[in-house]
C-alpha cells in the first residue's frame, strides 16, 4: 500500500497520561480527594461536574471554593488531550476529530448524527496490532494502550458537543457509543471495561448511557469475549469475522491463526446465552475476496448452527484506503451477498457508511496526520 505512515506510528512509544479523575471508580475517586486532605462529599460533586455538567476544566467548577480548584486541577485533571481538527461531512452530519495525546500519540473519534440517535465511534488504542491487510490503522501497527481517561474523554467531549449544538440539527443527547474506531477494544481489556462502566453508570459515576446503547467490537480474542461475558454487562458484542472460513481468514484477520472461526463463534455464544443479547456480526465486503456466493452460504449456515436467532449481520462496504488494492464489492453483488445470507435464516443488512468523503476508516484521518 502507499500511504504514507503517520507520523503517530513513527514515534516511540510512549507511556500513559498521569491519572485522571475518570480513571477511577467511586472508590478510587474518594482515596484520592481524601489523599488530598478534601472533604468526602467534594469527590462526587466533582464527579458530578464530570459526566453530569461535562465540564473538564476545573477552573469553570464554580460551585467548588477557588483553592479546591486548584488543588484537584493539579491532582485528577491532567491535560488528556487537545482537538488537531474537526472534519465535518454528510450536511454536517459526521464530525471526524482527530486528537493529540499529552504525549503527542494522535487518536480519532466520530460522531454521526442520524434522525433518531446521535453515535459516538470511539478509540482504544492508538494504532493497532492486529494487522488487518485491508485496513489503515492495522498498517502503522500498535502504539499504544488508551488509557481509561482517554476513552471516556472522547465520549465526555462528544456529549459535550451535541448538547452545544455544535453538529448540524441542533442542540440534542449523544446516545450510543461504538467502540470501532482505532484499535482491538478487548486487547486493552481492563481500561475498555472501565470505560464501560463510566460510560453506562448514572452520574455521579458516569454518563448513564444504556448499557443497551453500546457496541464493542473485536477482530475475534476468544478468551477475551468470555471474559467479558463473564462481566454481566448487556452491551452488544459485535464480531469482525470477514469471512466464515479459516483459510482466508488466517489472511484477512491474522489473529485466526490463534483464535480459529469455531473457537470464535463459540466464544460469540457463550457471550449471547450469558448477556441475552444479539451478536452483531461485521463483515467488510471486499471484491473476488470475501463476496463469493459460496461464502454468503456458508457464513449464514455456520452462524445459524452457532448462535441460532441470536446474531445479525451487518455487511459493511469496504472504504478502500487511498492506493490500496482493496476495493469495495459492486452493489449487485452485495445484495447477492445479503439475499444469500438471510436465506439461511440469519438477517443481514447493509451498513450505513458515513464519513466516506473524510476518509473515515479508522485510522485514515490518523494516517494523514
Ligand atoms: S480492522 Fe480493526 S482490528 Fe484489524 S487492524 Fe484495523 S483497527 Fe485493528
């Protein structure tokens, strides 16, 4: 491929950003004001500030006496993360920002407004190390790990921006989050949990989210998906198979080679029967890769052995990276694609692919730098 690599994946890799009040669970957060000689009671009025009022800046909590300010400014804010550039497509409608890191490390987030929600795509690592062929971030390899806090961040500023107004259609609630921005959510377990938690608690403790309104992605971590089922949280888990056999898989998703499709979709429904909930499966249709008639069959006969009712395929048109020889499938052939797929018994629609136009790939507005 010939893009050229960012500057994001030149550099060393670098350590975390000092902690953060949303680093830390109610719990934490009392040690820590208390560590700071503050009352109990200031802990969740500055939580409240966080996910309730979205304020990030301590010098705007002016229901906290000026020296309390500065105290916890310096303890549990630490400047995260600073906007490069907005860039605003679909009538205004999609919204890429792409941020710099304290550390310089740059990572991307995307907010699409639709008539009846307002998603946030999210990051959790800058960079990736899971080497998909097809994909812009999978070429830079991995930089590093997000932390928790530059995680919520994103979705604290989001909300932030929707309530401003500041997306096309006026002021109003950011809704679901999407972890599919850069990274393999479930390689950074422990922060991407986390985050969940602050994202779906009410306030003072998070942003209160449902749980329902949230997707996580994986390119397949077996043991990792049964972790998380094992967490009693009822997002949606969303599975980036690509193809439903080994062969081109070990290609495609170079993890399979380590975590075959059976072991996957075994992992996908363990997942279902703990959280009840549909596994979204996510398939990049390439052309003559992963299009083939055949392949619908066969993915649709192994998903309905596998998860029964309890899956849904989303086809997603590959959003071919500039001068990559990946190519997204003609239109019939898609809905070949789909029509195959559903007669299996397994529903499939097509996504939706905003952002076309600002290289929303994850990882492309990155790999521009
Ligand atoms: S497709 Fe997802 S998992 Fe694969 S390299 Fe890209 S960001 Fe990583």
């Amino acid at each position: 491929m010939t893009v050229s690599l960012p500057l994001v994946f030149d550099a060393p890799r670098r350590g975390m950003p000092p902690r953060h009040l949303a680093d830390l669970d109610a719990e934490g957060r009392r040690a820590a004001i208390e560590e700071l000689g503050l009352p109990k009671f200031r802990a969740d009025q500055i939580a409240r500030q966080y996910y309730g009022r979205l304020q990030a800046d301590p010098a705007q909590m002016t229901d906290l006496p000026a020296p309390v300010r500065e105290k916890i400014g310096e303890a549990l804010f630490p400047p995260l993360m600073s906007v490069v550039k907005h860039v605003a497509c679909d009538a205004g409608e999609t919204r890429k920002t792409l941020w710099r890191a304290g550390d310089g490390t740059l990572l991307e987030s995307v907010l699409m407004r639709y008539p009846d929600r307002a998603t946030l795509c999210i990051s959790s690592q800058a960079g990736c190390g899971m080497a998909c062929p097809f994909c812009a971030t999978g070429q830079g390899g991995l930089n590093r790990n997000l932390s928790t806090a530059e995680i919520v961040d994103q979705v604290r500023a989001a909300a932030a921006a929707m309530r401003d107004g500041e997306v096309a259609g006026g002021p109003g609630r950011l809704s679901n989050i999407v972890f599919m921005g850069m990274g393999e959510p479930l390689a950074n377990y422990k922060r991407v949990v986390a985050a969940v938690r602050r994202i779906t608690s009410p306030p003072p403790d998070g942003f209160g989210i449902s749980q329902r309104n949230v997707v996580v992605s994986t390119v397949g971590l077996a043991p990792a998906i049964r972790k998380l089922a094992d967490e009693d949280l009822s997002v949606t888990l969303a599975v980036s198979l690509h193809t439903p056999d080994d062969e081109l898989r070990d290609t495609l998703v170079p993890v399979n080679n380590r975590w075959p499709v059976a072991e996957v979709l075994d992992a996908a429904r363990y997942y279902a029967d703990k959280s009840g909930r549909r596994v979204s499966i996510e398939y990049a249709l390439i052309r003559d890769i992963n299009d083939q008639g055949w392949r619908a069959d066969m993915l649709g006969q192994k998903l309905h052995k596998a998860l029964g009712s309890r899956v849904h395929v989303n086809v997603i048109p590959l959003n071919p990276t500039p001068g990559s020889k990946w190519d997204a499938s003609p239109k019939p052939v898609e809905a070949e694609f789909v029509r195959r797929v559903n007669a299996q018994g397994v529903p499939c629609t097509v996504r939706d692919t905003r952002g076309q136009e600002i290289a929303a790939a994850c990882g492309q507005l990155a790999a521009e730098g």
